[in-house]
C-alpha cells in the first residue's frame, strides 16, 4: 500500500493556517482516530481525553472518499486504528482558485478541531497537507505515544489502552497485574493484528477457542477483510491455530 504515495497525486491544501489555544497543553496534539471517536464528550463541541479538554489536534491517515459541496469538502480518513474518521475542509471560492482535492488513496495530515456535526463526530480541518515522506505516518504514531505520556504520566497504545511499561523485545502490556507473558503482545504486529491476536488470547481459554463469527462482533470496528488477513498473518507467524474446525482459533500462548 505504500506505493501510493502523495507525490504520485495532486495534493488538496487548505489556505486557512491553525489557530492555537492559548489554553492548550501542547500547541497541537497529535493523536488517533480511534482515540477521537472514544473521547468523552464535554459538551456539543468540546470533547476530552482524561480530563483534558481538546482544543488543537493532529491525525495521520488515508483518504478514503471525499464528497464535494459548494461551500466545503468532506473527506473519510482512516489511519487503521479504528472506523474512518469524518474531516470538513472549509472551500474558500472568493479568490477565483480552482477547487483541487485531495484524492482517495493519499496519505495526509491534517491539523483540526473536533466537533460535533449533525450528532456525528467531525474533524473540523484547519490544514490538510499531502504526506511525502512516509516516515511521518510512523513518526506521528510515535509521537502519540509520547504526547500522552506526558500529559498523564501513565503509557497508552494509539487505541487509548493504558498500558505498563514495555518489556524487552515485546510491547505494551494489555492487561493483568501479574506481569504473565500472556499479557503482553509480540512487537513485529501491526495494529489491527495486535487487536486481533489480544481478543483471540482472550478465548483462549474455552476448549475449541473462539468462531470467527465471535470475532468479528468483538472487533465490529474492523472489516472482514482486515480480520482475514490479520488471521492469515498470524496463523503463518505461528501466534495462532486453528482447533475443532478452521472457523475456530486459539493462541498459542495464552
């Protein structure tokens, strides 16, 4: 996927530049989609993270559809930590410029508030720039971590998990206060597979493990084809196996 690069396609900007909250913490707080649409509510438009209250936000995805409006453009970002997150892009037409769009396929950063826009969760964008380099969509995870360690003093995976301090050669701890391997996930997994190799470690104790049927209602969120392929992966790398048919799968640590 990542041969679809910005350079390869015309790049949508906005000429709006952000405002920064006098108020806020960190000028811009980079985050996930999926840490936006679980943040709590405050009010109609203001929403927090552990009491933190949101004013300035940036977010690393890729453009899955736009629809075009006479006064605004509204794109579907997804950054595979969650459902695609919806982004407003106001049009300024008063200076005679051409429309230009950001196709699907892009990979972007946009810099917003989030808002709430007919009972539905918006990033309302301040700047939409093309991502180039695509080392800054593993930057910018990175530096969600980072961010939200300092602002809570305690560790949280880009899903908003709190997490324990990472043990050598693994990754964050996703439960458990006994410090067991069973605990903790291996580092070569993507996100969506460590979702799906936590949920399937959580029916690992049943005898035939869990049905695929279950696991796609526990990770509603995520596609049967990204579930798929997740399985694929992790039953290739030796993480899972297949028990009473091959609809049902444990871990093979648990």
């Amino acid at each position: 996927m990542w041969n679809r690069a910005c350079s390869q396609s015309p790049a949508g900007t906005c000429s709006h530049k952000a405002v920064i909250s006098k108020t806020a913490f960190l000028q811009i707080l980079p985050c996930t989609v999926s840490q936006l649409l679980s943040a709590s509510e405050v009010s109609s438009d203001s929403f927090a993270i552990c009491d933190l209250e949101l004013n300035q936000l940036s977010v690393v995805g890729i453009i899955r559809g736009y629809v075009p409006f006479v006064t605004n453009v509204q794109y579907s970002l997804d950054d595979m930590t969650g459902p695609p997150l919806s982004v407003k892009q106001w049009v300024n037409s008063e200076d005679g410029a051409t429309m230009t769009f950001v196709p699907p396929g892009t990979y972007v950063k946009v810099i917003g508030s989030l808002r709430n826009f007919r009972r539905k969760r918006t990033l309302l964008a301040m700047d939409v720039r093309c991502i180039k380099d695509l080392n800054e969509i593993t930057s910018h995870m990175l530096e969600v971590v980072q961010a939200h360690m300092q602002l809570f003093g305690k560790g949280f995976d880009v899903n908003m998990n709190i997490t324990a301090a990472p043990r050598s050669g693994r990754v964050f701890d996703y439960g458990g206060d006994d410090g067991h391997p069973e605990d903790v996930l291996p580092n070569d997994l993507s996100t969506i597979q460590s979702q799906v190799l936590h949920v399937i470690r959580s029916f690992s104790v049943q005898l035939e493990g869990i049905s695929f049927n279950d696991l796609e209602r526990q990770l509603e969120h995520l596609s049967v084809w990204d579930i798929r392929t997740s399985l694929t992966f992790l039953i290739n790398e030796g993480h899972v196996f297949s028990t009473i048919d091959e609809h049902h799968f444990k871990s093979c640590v648990h």
